[in-house]
C-alpha cells in the first residue's frame, strides 16, 4: 500500500519552513531563493516573452502590496504582525488575485501606454525572444545540471 501525499497545505507549511531554516543559516540566501522562485513561475507559464511578462507583474503587484501595507503601518512591530497574519489569511487570496491580474499584464501594457503599448509590447516580445529567454533558458539548465 503506498503511502498518502502530503495535503497541499501541508506542503507549503514544509516548504516554509525550509526556506526559512535556509535564510536563518546564511541570510544572503533572500536573493538567491527570490531568484529561484522567480525563473519557477517563469518556466511555468512557458519560459517565454509571456510568462517573464507575468512575472514581471506578479511581483510588481506583490510588492505594491507589500508596500501599501508598511505604509499603512503605524509602527515596524503592527506592520511585521500584520504580514505574519496576513501570510496565513488575507496573503494567500490576495497573491491569488494578483496571479490571476498578472495573466492580463498586456492589457496593463495598453492601458497605461495608449497606442505606443502595441510597439512595446511587439519590441519587448522579439528583445525577450532574441535575448532574454535563451539567456535563462542556458541559467536554468546549468542550475538543474549543479543540482544533478
């Protein structure tokens, strides 16, 4: 008989706590996890000129959350509680919306550009496809190649 899989919460809980058992040993390790987590979301969503546009948004959109929410603090303890409790609570629906927002990132592109986001967007898609996604494509592997 095999053995049951870990529930999803379960696994978020674990995962957690190992990348913060990871920063409790080496704090410089924030950036690196950051950037792991970052080109995961981008394989994601296809490794391409739309998945490094959802990205982008995404974490755009969390860190103005994040931001909206120190501003609001009155003081670095409220604000450190709030994000404690938020992380459980109000993080998880919030970071949902902004990953269902962050799908819509070339209508942002439109919006806030008019008529000059149809030329971005056309640029940005062949810069990323010439330049950007080989580049990562080559980092991904050689980090899968060290972990292997």
């Amino acid at each position: 008989m095999s053995e049951k899989k870990p529930g999803w919460l379960r696994r978020r809980l674990a995962s957690l706590e190992a990348t913060g058992r990871r920063v409790m040993r080496d704090p410089k390790q924030v950036g690196v996890i950051a950037r792991e987590r970052a080109i995961r979301l981008w394989m994601l969503r296809g490794g391409g000129w739309y998945g490094l546009g959802y990205v982008i948004t995404f974490i755009v959109l969390e860190i103005r959350m994040v931001v909206a929410d120190a501003v609001g603090s009155d003081d670095v303890v409220t604000f450190l509680g709030q994000q404690a409790l938020e992380m459980v609570f109000r993080f998880a629906s919030q970071s949902f919306l902004n990953g269902l927002l962050a799908f819509l990132w070339p209508a942002f592109v439109l919006d806030y550009m008019g008529g000059w986001g149809i030329v971005v967007l056309v640029g940005s898609w062949w810069v990323v496809g010439r330049f950007v996604a080989p580049r990562l494509a080559k980092l991904v592997a050689s980090e899968e190649e060290e972990q292997s």
